[in-house]
C-alpha cells in the first residue's frame, strides 16, 4: 500500500499500451516534459487473438503496471489504463512504434524504439507442472448502471476429492491483479501455489476494473472492495469441493481491512491473516509514510514538522469532502503551500503544475478518501475467529510495531484471545528481505516473499483449518 502524498506524477501516470506478433515484445521510449525526460516501457504480449501488456517507468522505480485493455489491427496500436485515465495510441512503423501518451488530457508524443526484454530474476514464481488442479473463472458480480459485472478469478484446488478448506487472497491497495503483481513479482501466486500445495483450495482474483473483472477501480471505495470480496465468499461457499465451515481470508495491506470489515460481518469466516495490515487510521498510515519517506530524502526534521502539519489540515479537510467548488480552491491552496514548502531537491523532481494536477485528482478519489476516514479497530473488535497477524520490521509503508500493537489492542478490546502476531526482522513491507525497507528496493531483489514466513504462514493456516498434511486430509475424506 503506498498511500504517500509526495507522489510524482509518473507514478500516478501508471499503466498502459500494446499488442500482436509484429508488436509482441518489449519496447521503450522517452517522455519529453519540459526540460526533464521520463522513460516508458512497455512489455506486450500476445494471448490468442487478443493481447495484453504492462508498463514499466524505469527512473521512477515502478515496474510491471497493469493496463485494463491493449488492441493492434493492421498497425495501429491502443492501450488504455480507464482506471488510471491513460492512453497511448500508435502506429507500428517497422522497429518503432510512433504515437501519443495521453495522461489527464495532456498528449505527449511518444516514440517508441523495440529493446531485449530484460529479464529480472523472479525464481519463487511457479512453473508448470502443478500438482494441482486450476480454473480460471468469471465470477457475476452484480450490476453497475446497466453493465453486469465479472470478477475475473483462478481458483487452485488440491489433487484428489474434497471438501477442501479455502482461502481466499484480498489484494492490498491500487490496481492490482489477481496475482498482486508488482516488478515482476507475483506474491499472490506464490501464496496460492504454496498453500495449494498444503491442502488448500486458494482463490485470488482480480481488483474491479483490472484484468478480467469489469467495473470503474477509480469510483470504488473500500466498501466496494467488501462488496467484491463478499462475492467472492459466497461464491466458494457453493462449490460441492469447499468445506463452507472452514473458509478464510488473507489480505495484504489495505486488503487486510477489507478482510477486517467483511470478517467483522460474516461470523461464520473461519479464520483471516492480516500480512502488513493497517491497525491504526487511514490518516495515521499517511502520515507516517510521509515522515519516513521525507526522512529517506534527507529533509530537515524543522520541515517535516511543517509539512506534516500541512498534510494533518489537508486529510482532515477530505474527511468531511463534499466537493464544492470552495472545497475544491482550497484544497489547491493547501497543496501549493505544501509544495512551498518541499526542499529544493524535491521540487527539482518534478513540475509544480503536474505535481499540484497528481496530488488534487488522486486525493479526491472516493478510494482515497474512503480509506482516510477508515479506522481498523472499530472492525476488528468484532472479529471472533482465530486471527495472524503478520508483518516485516523494515515495512516503511505500514510501520510494523505500531501497527500489530493497534491490531492487538482492538482483538483484545472485542475479547478475541486466539490471536497470534509475528514480526520477522529484516523483512520489508512485501515479506522480502530487505536492507532499508524502501520501496525502490522492491524491484532490486529476486526474492518475492522470505520462504521461512511463507513456511509459517501455511502452518498456521493447517493449524487452524485442522489438517496437518495433504495426505491426512486425503484420508479424513475417505474415512
């Protein structure tokens, strides 16, 4: 989860571009903004008939962005990022691709050159064979307006017959995929394959608006995200080959409250990992992103204080967010006292009309603003079922003692007493080993997730969900 307010624009720029086997591959090019130039990378790949890609922002440290959809017919290209507002559009002329990247309204044209994809080590992803079954499903999820949506899903379940115990993956906060890939690294895969492995049946699905799963990500609110998980829920419960008595939720990050609230609703959940879940406030989370990564940077302790201050008046401003036009001029005028403020060398990072543009049109987001107002303990007081809670020493982004004790604290407050929490030094927000915590070493490193947690992750879950190894659940069932 990266909630921070010092985003810059290309960060916010996330995602999009191109298809088909003249155009299968990896390809990049610079963005010119006024005096500064910005590489784009874009990895497309060809599935069938139909295509799909990934961007990357190399001198931003953001890597494997998802699109929402990529077309290519007779060379004209077009990628489209809806949940971000992106797009680029093409022309395939032998080995480059000329176009414009629109952001926001903004056209900027946009060559691009064909490159080697590179190839970043990511040994933990698995490889086929499985020793298990998967289905890819499209799971109905209601209606939005006039539209019926889907969640595009894949369910792994065990060799063998069931009823098996369940898990269901709660991805953390943006526009992720069902495999909560982020720089090449598939951490829900990873998860699902493990526990599969184990005895586990494991869906993981899709965000609304990305992938497979239709519907608007830019609209949804935390409680959409309930929504979708509570589908999902209800979906595993009547399948013949799940045990509904012992189905749980994993969430990562801000999934771990989506796994919370929906937890707090449905008593009959059998049980939920929280891995580097907020236990304190939205805003709380905001704020200590923005001191750690204002302390990274070096900036002066005087003016973090300043800083801080300002962000403090801006949050409580979007919590009582109605969007008037007043609201809306003073919420400029904050975010340009803020950018007074920064140290030169931030602002040299980037343009105060495209920072102040980033920071207004992704604070009022009803996403974002949602998670503000959103407190973790008013949910998890009402959490009954055995809970874990998990999370790495070095997490910049959701600071692990703070956030486990507030977690303990509100189970206790609601009388939950088969809670266990771990916090593993060395490790990282992602559950990699880590040396700072920092989010630009998250592409740096080949490991997805430190496999001493994932071990004691899946024993925790056999623990609770009665088995002890696949073979023993397998004889329960012929018994």
């Amino acid at each position: 989860m990266n909630k921070t307010v010092l985003i810059t624009w290309l960060l916010l720029i996330s995602c999009n571009l191109f298809p088909q086997e003249p155009i299968t591959g990896s390809w990049e090019g610079k963005l010119q903004i006024q005096n500064n130039s910005l590489r784009i990378r874009f990895h497309i790949e060809a599935n069938g008939a139909a295509y799909s890609s990934r961007m990357d922002s190399p001198d931003q440290g953001a890597f494997d962005l998802p699109t929402t959809r990529t077309s290519f017919s007779e060379d004209k290209l077009e990628i489209i990022a809806s949940g971000l507002g992106l797009f680029y559009r093409g022309t395939l002329r032998q080995d480059t691709i000329e176009g414009t990247f629109n952001q926001g309204g903004i056209p900027l044209p946009l060559t691009l050159y064909r490159i080697v994809k590179p190839e970043l080590g990511r040994p933990q992803t698995p490889k086929e064979p499985f020793p298990y079954r998967t289905e890819k499903l499209l799971i109905p999820a209601g209606e939005e307006g006039e539209e019926k949506r889907v969640l595009g899903a894949t369910l792994t379940l065990p060799d063998g017959e069931g009823p098996f115990p369940a898990v269901v993956l709660i991805a953390g906060s943006g526009p992720n995929d069902r495999d909560e890939t982020l720089f090449g690294h598939k951490p829900f895969f990873v998860i699902a394959d493990h526990l599969t492995r184990q005895g586990f049946a494991v869906l993981r699905y899709d965000k609304r608006g990305v992938g497979e799963s239709t519907g608007n990500f830019r609209t949804a609110t935390l409680q959409d995200f309930v929504a979708d998980a509570e589908t999902v829920l209800s979906y595993l419960k009547q399948q013949d080959e799940i045990d509904p008595d012992r189905i749980g939720l994993l969430g990562h990050s801000e999934g771990g409250i989506v796994a919370s609230m929906l937890a707090a609703e449905k008593p009959e959940i059998g049980f939920v990992v929280l891995m580097a879940a907020p236990g304190t406030t939205g805003i709380e989370v905001v704020m200590d992103q923005n001191e750690i990564s204002l302390r990274h940077q070096g900036v002066e302790p005087e003016t973090i204080e300043e800083l801080q201050r300002l962000n403090r008046e801006t949050f409580g401003m979007l919590l009582e967010w109605k969007g008037s036009e007043e609201e809306r001029t003073t919420l400029r005028d904050q975010l340009s006292r803020f950018w007074e403020q920064l140290p030169l060398l931030i602002r040299m990072k980037t343009k105060r009309d495209s920072f102040l543009r980033s920071q207004f049109n992704g604070m009022i987001t009803p996403g974002y603003i949602s998670f503000l107002q959103c407190d973790p303990a008013q949910y998890l007081q009402k959490v009954t079922c055995p809970l874990l809670a998990l999370n790495g020493e070095k997490d910049t982004q959701v600071p692990a003692g703070k956030n486990i004790a507030a977690i303990t604290a509100a189970l206790k407050k609601g009388g939950n007493n088969e809670v266990e929490t771990r916090i593993y030094p060395g490790l990282n927000h992602l559950f990699q080993e880590s040396l700072t915590g920092q989010a630009d070493e998250y592409a740096k490193t080949e490991q997805t997730i430190a496999p001493m947690m994932l071990n004691e992750l899946g024993e925790w879950l056999k623990k609770v969900a009665g088995i002890t190894t696949i073979h023993e659940e397998k004889l329960k069932t012929d018994e």
